[in-house]
C-alpha cells in the first residue's frame, strides 16, 4: 500500500472534527447567550418583585398613616365639639352679665335723675319766696354726696361713659363742693382707662387750672406724665414727673415719679 493510500484516513477526519468543534462552539455561545438572557430576565422580574413589595409596604405604612390622622381627626372633632359647648356656655354668661349691667345701668341712671331732679326742686325751693305752704318740701335734706357716690360706683363697676356723665352734672350742680375737684379727676380717669389720651389730657388739665389747690393735683400730674410717655414725649414727660417730686416729695405719687423717671433713658 502507497504511503498516499495509508495517509487518507486521518485527512478525511480533519473536516469532520472541525466541524464538531465548530458546532460545539457555537452550541455553547448559543448556551451562553441564552442563559444571559434568562439571568437577565431574572433580574428584571426581581427588580419588578422589589417594586411590588416596596410598594405594599409604601400602602401599608400609608394605610397606617391615614389611620392615625383619621384617629387625629376624630380627636380634633371631639375637641371642637367640647370648645363649641363651652363657649356657648361662655357667651351666655356674657349675656347674662351684660343683661346684668345694663340693668344696673338703666337703675343707676334712674336713680341720679331722681336725685338730679330733687336737688333741682330744692334748688327752686330755696330761690322761692318764703310762704306758709311747705308741702312741697323734700322730707330731708339733699347730700351732694349721693350723688357722687352713685357716679364713683359706676366708675368702679367699669360703666365709664355713665360715670363720666354723671361726674359732669356733679360737678355742675356743685362747683365748689370738697368732693368737686375729685370728680373732675374721675371724668379723666374714665378717659384715661379706656385709653383715651387726648379727652384724659383735658379732664386732667382742667383739674389744674380750676382746682390748683385739691387734693387730686399729684394724682394728676403723675397721670399727664404717663400720658406723655404713651405719646412718645419724653421730655415733657420728665417735666411733669419732676415737678410732682419737687412740689409733693412726700406723697406716694412722688415715689411713683421717682420709679418712672429711672426706668427713662438719660436724654
């Protein structure tokens, strides 16, 4: 046999095991692409998984979440209905009082007519000429100081503008009584209280040039100098507290002063 014959074999097995190499490469790419491909669609399906329970945990916790504002709410509600049933309670008190005060009112104004009108009628008594018929005569004689006390309560019970009124014809009617220059302070008080500086700094004012001697003069300039220093006016502010330590040093008004005008920045 030729050494050409004997070497045949093995030349027609060389295709045949390239091919079956070739094959199997390209199977096992095949392989390879396909399990890339299933690793890919795992991940894909995990990543949709996480998605779902991030989200039934995002509805869970919102689901708490809206319970516990429900349950706020509840309590809000709750809260409301109590703060709604006090204050009708609230504002029928004040009713109630206000009902009250206009009582007092409508009776104290009453009351300083009927003592107006019994002071008039003494008035034109004791101008009339002197005759035997004294039928008309009041049982007893008129106190001015009915009067003032009835205009002092309405001040104290906050009824000002009455008060205020009422100071006024007191002091009409009795001009030169002891009791005259402390009813003008009381109509600036009034004034002063609901903080009406403009009508308090008149009253106040008035006090000093017709009472120059009452008792009342401290009180008043103490209160003329607060009010300055509620307008800002400072220098006649300290005016008129150094003028109540220098003309009253003794008087309680004086000590007040003294307070003030340390608490008053240095000009």
């Amino acid at each position: 046999m030729s050494e050409r014959s004997l070497k045949l074999p093995g030349t027609c097995l060389l295709p045949a095991i390239f091919v079956l190499v070739v094959t199997g490469a390209c199977g096992v790419q095949s392989d390879l692409t396909n399990l890339k491909n299933d690793t890919t669609h795992l991940r894909a399906q995990m990543q949709v998984m996480r998605e779902e329970v991030a989200l039934q945990e995002d509805t869970d916790s919102l689901k708490v979440h809206i319970e516990r504002l429900e349950a706020l709410v509840r309590d809000q509600m709750d809260e409301l209905l109590r703060m709604r049933a006090d204050m009708g309670q609230r504002v029928g008190a004040i009713e109630s009082g206000l009902q009250t005060l206009t009582t007092r009112i409508t009776e104290s104004d009453r009351q300083f007519s009927a003592l107006v009108r019994r002071m008039e009628s003494l008035q034109v008594q004791l101008s009339a000429p002197a005759g035997p018929d004294t039928s008309a005569a009041p049982s007893g004689p008129f106190d001015p100081g009915e009067l003032y006390d009835l205009a002092l309560g309405d001040y104290q019970r906050g009824s000002y503008d009455v008060a205020t009124r009422q100071f006024t014809q007191y002091i009409e009617y009795f001009p030169d009584s002891d009791l005259a220059d402390d009813a003008q302070y009381y109509i600036g008080e009034s004034y002063y209280t609901q903080s009406l500086y403009t009508q308090a700094l008149d009253a106040y004012e008035l006090l000093l040039v017709t009472y120059p001697d009452g008792n009342k003069v401290p009180a008043t300039l103490l209160k003329i100098a607060f009010i300055k220093v509620a307008r800002k006016e400072p220098a006649e502010a300290r005016s008129y507290l150094e003028r109540v330590i220098a003309d009253f040093p003794d008087s309680e008004e004086a000590q007040l002063a003294r307070m003030r005008l340390e608490l008053m920045p240095e000009d």
